[in-house]
C-alpha cells in the first residue's frame, strides 16, 4: 500500500495510530506480527560447497581423469605433476570466491542502532529493529533514518538520499500528499530508512520496516539477481568441451587402431595415458590464472582494484558503460559556477573583471550571510577545512572564502540578529544583519521566487527600479541557467523596517534584486576524453541517474554523448541525444526497451529496479555491460551486469557487490581497465594458443608412432617435463606480455566469440598435426639407420622441446609477422627462452636426469637436423598466418 498520496488523517486512520503513538501493548504485538526491523540474513555458501564447485568445469575434469589413469597404472610421478596443477587452480579459486557474496551482510549495517520514538504519548529511545508500522519517530539532523515513514510534521526539514535514490542534492520535505505514481526520488512527504538528515526537524509515522522498506526491497532485489557466468568462463567451458569431445574421440580410434593392429589390451591402456598426459594441457589453468593475477596488479596500478580475479578478462569485452553521473562523470562537490547581475554575466569567476562588479561581489556577501552551513579550520594550516551543512550552501561559503569573503569574519563586522531557515514549502531564507549603514534582510531562495519578491535592482548606476522588460530579460537569463543543468539561487535585500526580533514570510517583500548565482557539480576534466576513448574502442556509455533529466541532459552534452557511438548492433555516429525517465521506462515491456535501450544515452529520476532493467536490456541484446555505481540503489545493477564497478567513495555495499572497485572514482579509470582487460584476452588466447599447439603435436607423433607400428615416441614422464618444465617457462612468459598497438581501436569481443577462432582452431589443430611430421620422421630415421630406442626418443623428445620454444615467437601475434614482433619489450620471455633450452640440455646430458628420463645423449650432427628442422617450422606458421590473418581482406 502507498502512503504518500494520502492525507495525514487517512495514513493515521490506516495505520491505526495518533499522534501520541503506538501504546507499549499494540507495538509488541505488531512486533511479534511483523517481525523485527531488520533485514534478512543470507549468509554465503559455506567452505566445502565454494570447494567442490572448484572441481566442477569440464577441463578439471579432464586433468583428474588423466591423474586417475596414472594412478590406476602405477605413474606415481605423473599423478603427482598433475595433481598439483589441480590443487594451484582449486586453491586460487576457493581463496577468491570465499570472499564473496557478503552483499546483505552489509546491507544490514544500514539498520540504524536506535530511534526516537514517542509511544503512549511519551518519549523514548529504542532499539531500531523494535520499530513497527504505526510508530511516531522523532528526527534531528545526523541520525539516519531508522525505516520508511509518511511526515505528519517539518521544519525546514531535508534528507540526504543519494544511497537511495541517486539525487544528488539534499531533498527539501514537506507534509502535503501528492500524486499517486509519483516516482520515489520526488515522494518530499516520504522519508526512507538508511538515508540520512541533513537539515531540520521532522515527526514521521512509521509505514513499513525490515524487508518491507525500499531498502528492504534492494535487499530482495540483491538475492533474486543472479550470478551470471563470465565470458571467459563461458567459452572455457566450451572449450574444455570441444577439447573433452575430439580427445574423447582420438582416444576411441587409437584404442580400436591399436587393438586392429595386435596390440594388447594392456599396452593401449598404456598409450592412452600417454596420449591423455599428452593432449590435456596441464599448465593452462595455471597460466589463465597467472595471466588474471598479473593483469588484478597492472589494473591495480591504474587505480582499479578488482575483486574477483575472473573480472580481468571481463572487462576486455565489455561493449557497454552504464553509469551514474556523481562522482564519475562529475567531481561530487557542489561549486558556483556562473553570477549574473542585471548589468553582467560572468561565468568564470576565476577572472578579476567579475570582482570589479558590485553586485557580482554583494551576492556572495548575500550567500554567505544568508547561509546555515559551517566552515571549521583545523589548528594545522596544511589540513584542509571541515564543513558541515547543505552541499549548496557549503559551496557559497567556499566561494567567499575564495575572494576574501570570510564567515567568521562577516559575522563579527555583520552579526545575524534574526534567521528564518529555508523551507521547502516557501523556498526562500532571511536573515537580518547589523552593519556599519544599519539593519538589512537579506533573501536568497529559488530564482523565480526571489525576482518575484522584488521590486527594484541593484545596477551599475545605483538602485533602481525593476521594470517589466528587465523582469523578463531576468526571468529568461534564470531559464537559460536552468536548462544548462545549473542550480539557480536568487539574491536580494532591502533596509529593515521595523525593530521585531523575528523574521516571517511577510519580510520577504520590497526586495532589491542583486542577481542570479548558478551551482553545479562540475564534470571531470577527464570525462569528455574518456567517454570519446572508449567510443573509438567501440564501448557506449550510458547515464544512469537518480537527478532531474534537465540537470542530466547538460551534463551529458557536456562530455559528448549523444555525438558518439559505434557502428554495429545498433549503435550510430552523431545522433540525437536520447533522454529517458524512470516513469517513462516504466510504460516500457521488457521487449520494448530491449528495442529502445539503444536509443537511450541518459536515464534520469530512475529507482533501482529500473537500472537492473536498462542493464538486463542491454545484455539481452548480446553486450558485456558494466554498471558504476556508489549507492546502495545500485548494488541490484551492480550485481545483474557482467562487471559491477563502485565508486572508492561508495558505500560498503556497493564495494562487496562489485567485481572491481574504481579507488580515484573516476570514469577514465574504467577505460583503462577495459584496455587491460583485451590485453589479458590476448594473453590467454595466445597461452591457449601455444599450449595446444605443442599438446596437439605431442599427440600427433605418438599417434603416428601407433599408425606406423613403432615404439612409443615419447614415454609419460618426457611428455610432463617438456609440459612442465620446458613448456611452461615460456607459457608464463607470454603471460606477461604487454598490449599489441591499437587494441583500442577494435570493436569489443562479442558475447559468445570463442577463445579460438576458426582460424586459430586451423593454426593449432591443422598445423599442429602438419608440424608433428618433422620430429616424427627425425625419430622415424633414427630408428632406421639402427640408432637405440633411447637415442630416437631423445631426438623425438629434443625435436618437441626445441619446436616449443619456437613456437612461442610466432604465436605472441597473429597480427605481425615474427620479425616485426620486438623481443625486447618482453624480457622475460627471453629468459624463458634461456631457461627452457638450459632444461632441455639438462635433460639430453646430465646423467641423473637423462637416467630418470630415460633419454641418452646427442651428437653434434643431430642438432644441425635439428636446426634444419625449426627452420622449416617457422617459416610453415608464418605463412599460414599470413594466408588466415595478413592477407588485406583481414585486416
């Protein structure tokens, strides 16, 4: 049921209260009824749950599958080197997704400990969670509001609602019922639990707590969304399926082979492990891992903490920015940015011209006179000042300060002998001042009510009157200031003219008008470059904000939206700016808005479940959103989008929601982020790449092996050191590589675009079966010219190892040819290299480990075939690379 559309006698006869309250008997019954006003618990999965879903995923599967079989066989060795890869990925996942999922934990933080309550008529202060529909609570500025409440009384009464509802201005409160269907950021009879008083007093009656309050249905909200898996998950999955499927496959036919040939049953038991060690790339998870963590740290330095280590790949592909506009887009402090006077016009006010002006000058005096805020300097003259009051009023003080204009000073020189607060019923404030010519009132208040309270200006020439043409020139200069998204403030006074000690609303008449003062939150210098960055990257950036639509449209068009899009699922150049508020949205299906949401830059005066909606819009039609958000109005977003971004600002719940926390709350941070994120794809592209590449030839020259009846090429304990030791120095190191030139000026990776492509799967498949020729037909001729088994297979296993480490030069870009590639730019891929030939060496011609690999020595003449052999290679890869990836069609 609704509160706010009905009359104060109706919300008491509803709620079957007064004005006394509850008596002590009727709230413990409603209590018992109700419940507590607090909010649901829902505690995370526990341990053992987060830890069997680690095992869950069909290339873990697949690496216990090999572990079993080496066990099953006696290869002790084996099942341990795979069952630490095992145990590295479980470990790094169980650590990261048990620190999640604590959202409403700390949503309950905003149930506030205690509340004002008058019950039978008495006084008291009690626990919030004892407060029940029905109940008179008592509110001052600085305690937050303990639940939702219908206001029976106010005096110059705001709230601070930005966690709720995104407005980013206190809200001026009143007792008359309004409309019904009026959105909740302008339901100004209505104060909300968990947001905060700023100025006044008010009494209230209790509508609706715990679950059944607006933070409560956040809360609801929060659960029902669910956990969507990532991209890269998504495509590992399929990945590791398609690997699980063709392996599944050449094991089958190998084993039916194998059997047709004569082979025994225990034999191919044999060569199936070998060939499972072989083809399941071991070090995969590990090195996706590692590329994940390395890119968490690079985000980290760019002021991105990520907080799920899945969410740095993410954020490569995302296509979509939803964003809130304070404190990314803007810079979240209120400033005066332009003073018109009925002579001037100034809007930079860092130039002295404005300050030769008398009534540029006499309206700060007015502002900061007429003003509740308060201005504390600490003992430290290099500790910045504390203030306390209206973001609004606390600018007019900051901007006095700037020129000289004091309060502590002025109200020494000036005293205030009478205030009447600002009201947001009469939308004005007075106060009488004693100066050197005697008493004055001064006005400051909404523009139109200011100028309407006027009867003369204050001009070049003195006071004069105010005429009907200078009224309408001033009333279009204010409209003009409010269609450019400012905050306008009116300025006036007159002499006083009586010796009453109070102020009434009487007093505001005769005035003389000073001028206009326009306020704002300014925009980040950077934002305009970073939303165009990420337009020429293909990303959209949409506004989502709880403020007036007149205030988001000039900001946006400050940045550029509107003039900047991609082309593609329905993105164009140079478009009409598109404005959209929460009560229009609401007359949308969902299959409406999933049409219209490309259309759409700014959304204004929206409630939380519409920016769950916008986001779900978008991702329905195939884009990777993230939303940035800091209120608790948005951790449902937060949590629906691929990637939730707080603020470094925003409130707790907001940050355990995320996936990543933006530390300088700044839009561009995001951007480069979203860079980091398509370097960390090319990274595991380019790991899964070469990993596969040399899994897939490992198991092509056993299988030739088993095709031409010759012994296995490579026992199981060779295959895991080239994997593990050889292979992986250099897997790392591609890891670690840094962005290619222009990755930001391709379009994002669509939803569904798999880890590997067609023409990867050709590279690594095709080519690694192609490749697997030449190390067979070297261990082929070894064998023939009579050379022992152990001499051939250590031929075989250096022919592997050697085309590893070459490989790696190719696969770092498809985009280049190898020589193009610098080496230099990548250190550590050198050391690799280094690090796996010295392996490889050690291997062939250290007795120990050339005993425990069964391998044997190798003549000089053998490296020069060798050589022969990588040559060839190489120049196989980059031909192939120019034919799919070079040719200019494909660039």
């Amino acid at each position: 049921m609704t509160f706010y559309d009905l009359t104060i006698a109706r919300v008491k006869d509803v709620l079957k209260t007064s004005e006394q309250g509850l008596s002590n008997e009727e709230a413990t019954l409603r209590l018992l009824r109700d419940g507590r006003n607090e909010l649901p618990k829902n505690p995370p999965p526990g341990w053992p749950r987060i830890l069997l879903r680690q095992f869950w995923s069909p290339l873990m599967l697949i690496l216990l599958a090999a572990m079993a079989a080496s066990v099953a066989f006696g290869d002790d060795a084996d099942a341990i080197m795979i069952s630490l890869a095992v145990a590295v990925n479980v470990a790094v996942g169980f650590i990261q997704e048990n620190k999640a999922g604590r959202a409403l934990n700390e949503l309950r933080a905003f149930s506030v400990p205690s509340a004002v309550v008058r019950r039978g008529g008495n006084v008291r202060e009690l626990p919030a969670a004892e407060l029940v529909a029905g109940d008179v609570i008592l509110l001052e500025p600085g305690r937050m509001i303990p639940a939702d409440a219908r206001l029976v009384r106010a005096e110059s009464f705001e709230t601070d609602e930005a966690v709720l509802t995104g407005e980013s201005l206190p809200v001026g409160k009143t007792v008359a019922s309004l409309a019904l269907q009026t959105p909740l950021a302008e339901r100004t009879n209505m104060v909300f639990g968990g947001t905060l008083v700023t100025r006044g007093r008010a009494e209230a009656i209790v509508t609706a707590t715990g679950h059944r309050s607006e933070i409560g249905a956040i809360a609801e909200m929060v659960v029902e969304t669910q956990d969507d898996r990532s991209p890269l998950q998504e495509q590992f999955i399929r990945l590791s399926r398609f690997l699980a499927g063709l392996y599944s496959l050449a094991a089958v036919s190998i084993f039916a082979i194998g059997l047709a040939l004569g082979k025994s049953l225990f034999e191919m038991f044999l060569l199936s492990t070998a060939l499972a060690v072989a083809a399941v790339p071991e070090g995969l998870l590990v090195a996706v891992t590692v590329v994940l963590a390395i890119g968490m740290q690079r985000m980290l330095k760019r002021k991105a903490l990520v907080r799920r280590l899945v969410a740095t790949e993410t954020l490569g592909s995302v296509s979509v920015i939803c964003t809130d506009k304070t404190g990314t887009i803007t810079q979240a402090s209120m400033q005066v940015v332009s003073i018109v006077t009925p002579d001037h016009e100034f809007d930079s006010l860092n130039s002295q011209p404005c300050w030769v002006a008398d009534g540029a000058e006499r309206a700060v005096f007015i502002g900061v006179l007429c003003n509740d805020a308060s201005i504390f300097h600490q003992e430290n003259p290099l500790s910045p000042s504390r203030y306390t009051g209206s973001p609004t009023e606390i600018a007019l003080l900051t901007l006095g300060e700037g020129i000289g204009l004091l309060r502590r000073e002025l109200d020494s020189r000036t005293p205030r002998t009478a205030v009447l607060p600002f009201d947001a019923k009469h939308k004005f404030m007075l106060v009488r001042v004693l100066g050197e010519a005697g008493e004055e009132i001064l006005m400051k208040g909404a523009a139109e009510v200011v100028l309407g309270a006027s009867t003369q200006v204050l001009a070049a020439g003195g006071v004069r009157a105010l005429n009907v043409k200078t009224r309408e020139e001033l009333a279009h200069q204010a409209e003009t200031m409010t269609e450019r998204g400012l905050r306008v403030l009116g300025c006036a006074y007159r002499p006083a003219d009586g010796t009453d000690a109070h102020l009434n609303l009487d007093d505001a008449r005769d005035m003389v008008f000073v001028g206009f003062m326009g306020l704002r939150d300014p925009v980040r210098p950077s934002a305009a470059s970073a939303i165009k960055k990420a337009a020429s990257a293909g990303v959209r950036t949409v506004v989502i904000t709880g403020d007036h639509p007149r205030t988001a449209r000039a900001i946006a068009r400050e940045v550029g939206l509107g003039h900047l899009g991609r082309v593609g699922s329905g993105f164009v150049g140079d478009h009409r700016l598109g404005v959209m508020t929460g009560a229009e949205l609401d007359t949308l299906s969902d299959e409406n808005l999933r049409e219209r949401v490309v259309d759409i830059d700014v959304y204004a005066r929206v409630e939380p479940a519409h920016k769950v909606r916008i986001v779900r819009a978008w991702r329905a039609r195939g884009e990777t959103v993230a939303m940035i958000g800091d209120g608790v109005n948005d951790a449902p977003a937060l949590k629906a989008a691929d990637i939730g971004v707080a603020q470094g600002n925003g409130t707790d719940v907001t940050k355990q929601v995320a996936d990543m926390v933006l530390l300088d709350s700044n839009l561009e941070t995001i951007v480069s982020a979203i860079e980091e994120g398509r370097v960390i794809f090319d990274n595991i592209r380019k790991t899964t790449m070469y990993l596969l590449l040399t899994g897939f030839s490992e198991m092509s020259l056993i299988f030739l092996g088993l095709l031409f009846g010759l012994p296995l090429p490579l026992l199981t304990a060779q295959i895991l050191y080239i994997n593990f030791v050889t292979d992986g120095l250099p897997s790392v190191a591609l890891t670690m590589d840094p962005g290619e030139h222009g990755v930001m000026r391709e379009s994002p990776r669509r939803r569904g675009t798999p880890v590997l492509t067609g023409r990867v799967k050709g590279l690594v498949f095709g080519l690694g079966t192609l490749l697997s020729f030449l190390p067979f037909g070297l261990y082929a001729l070894f064998l023939a010219s009579g050379a022992s088994y152990s001499s051939a297979q250590t031929i075989a296993f250096t022919a592997i190892s050697l085309q590893a480490l070459a490989f790696v030069f190719s696969i770092r870009s498809v985009r280049r040819f190898l020589w193009e590639a610098s080496v230099l730019n990548n250190r550590f891929l050198l050391w690799s290299l280094l690090g796996g030939t010295l392996a490889t060496l050690l291997a062939v011609y250290w007795r120990p480990l050339q005993s425990l690999l069964s391998l044997a020595p190798l003549r000089l003449s053998d490296w020069v075939w060798l050589s022969i052999m990588i040559l060839i290679e190489l120049v196989l890869i980059e031909a192939y690379k120019f034919v799919a990836f070079l040719r200019p069609r494909n660039l």
